[in-house]
C-alpha cells in the first residue's frame, strides 16, 4: 500500500515491517522501553533511509539500529 506523504508516496507496508524488525531487536537489546508506543526517532531514521533509496526491508531495519544506536551514544568530549 502506497501513502502519500507530503510529495513523496510512501510504501507503508516495507516501513511498518522495518519497523518492527528494528523495534523488536532494540527492544530487547534495551535500548528502547517496551512499550506499543511508536519510537518517533527511530521511524524517522527509517524514513530518511527509505527516502534515500534503501528498499531492502532487512538492510533498512539494520541500518535503522546502526543510525539509531549511534544517535544514542553519548559522544567523548575532548
């Protein structure tokens, strides 16, 4: 199913299976409450991915996790 979101259509059936392959892996891992609660900067992770050409459900939900855990990472001051 395609969704129009803003300009661009969207394929919402390969970011909600993205999505779930994400949340569930950071989920356990811990890194994300476990809760029915959407993770908004996660998804938004998956959308930037998906914008930028990735249509690969599993590469996009590994990406997603790598892009998501760095964000989270508190980064070394010098």
């Amino acid at each position: 199913m395609l969704v129009e979101r803003g300009l661009q259509a969207m394929n919402v059936e390969l970011v909600s299976e993205a999505y779930a392959i994400a949340a569930n892996y950071l989920r356990r891992s811990g890194a994300i409450p476990d809760t029915l609660v959407t993770n908004e900067g996660l998804l938004e992770v998956i959308i930037k991915l998906l914008q930028h050409g990735e249509f690969n459900k599993i590469r996009l939900a590994n990406k997603a996790i790598s892009r998501f855990e760095a964000q989270a990472r508190p980064r070394a001051v010098a």
